[in-house]
C-alpha cells in the first residue's frame, strides 16, 4: 500500500513539474535571467510549492503518516560551509542546465540525449559529494589546527 501511495505521489509530482512548466529549460533560465528577458511565471510554481509545505510542516508535529513510518524531522536553520556551497553549485547548475533533480527525472522520458546526459552527470555529482566533502572537512582540520 506505501509504494502504490508513492507511485501516486510521484506521478502527480512529475505531472504537476510538466504542467507548470519546470521541465522546460529555456522556461526555468528566463526565471532566472533577472536582468535580461526574466519570466516571472516561475514564482507562482514556487509559491505553490512552498506555502502548502509551510503549513504541511505545522501539521505533522506529533502525528504519524496515514502509510505508517514517521514524518522526517524539520531542517535546522543553521547556515553553514555545506548548505552555502551546495546552494551555489545547485545554482550554477540549474542556471546553466535549466533543470534540476525533480524536473531533469521526470523529463527522461521525452527530454532528448541533453537529459539523460544530465541526469547522469547528477548522479556522478551525487556519489561523489559525500568524499568531497570529507575530503574538504579534513582539510579545513588540518589549517584550523595549524593555527
């Protein structure tokens, strides 16, 4: 029953990206270029995205999903060297691609060679994200120590 509720959810999430226009690149780089021809129509998808999950993350506190399980735990809103790096790179590469996880999946099917090309070079990024990381956090030990 979890999985026929996540293939739902899935479904009306890849179809919802599609109809608002996220999976279209040249749509999602005029959103961005805000000094050039900027498209505004992207603020509404994003507005439609995050005031339901504002009130989403009020109304799971002490309830449990209907499919069993629990609700992931709210992010901390600490700033720190790995949130802003990952937002910039997650930037630069929405704004040179025009697509980002969600989208660049759920265009597969219909994107052209240019999508599969991207998705794979995420999933490239995504495992070697976690050495990088480490790799950088030794080095910030060793300069702190250093000092």
């Amino acid at each position: 029953m979890r999985n026929l509720f996540a293939f739902i959810a899935g479904g009306l999430f890849g179809a919802g990206l599609f109809i608002s226009g996220m999976t279209d690149t040249s749509k999602v780089q005029g959103w961005l270029d805000v000094f050039g021809n900027w498209d505004p129509t992207l603020a509404f998808v994003m507005g439609g995205a995050i005031i339901p999950m504002f009130f989403a993350w009020r109304l799971t506190k002490g309830r449990a999903p209907v499919v069993g399980g629990t609700f992931p735990t709210p992010p901390e809103p600490r700033i720190g060297r790995n949130l802003v790096l990952g937002s910039v790179l997650f930037g630069f590469g929405w704004g040179l691609a025009g697509l980002c996880p969600g989208p660049s999946i759920a265009s597969l099917s219909y994107g052209g060679i240019m999508h599969w090309i991207f998705v794979a070079a995420m999933l490239v990024g995504m495992y070697v994200a976690p050495a990088l990381r480490d790799r950088m956090d030794r080095t910030l030990d060793r300069s702190v120590a250093a000092e």
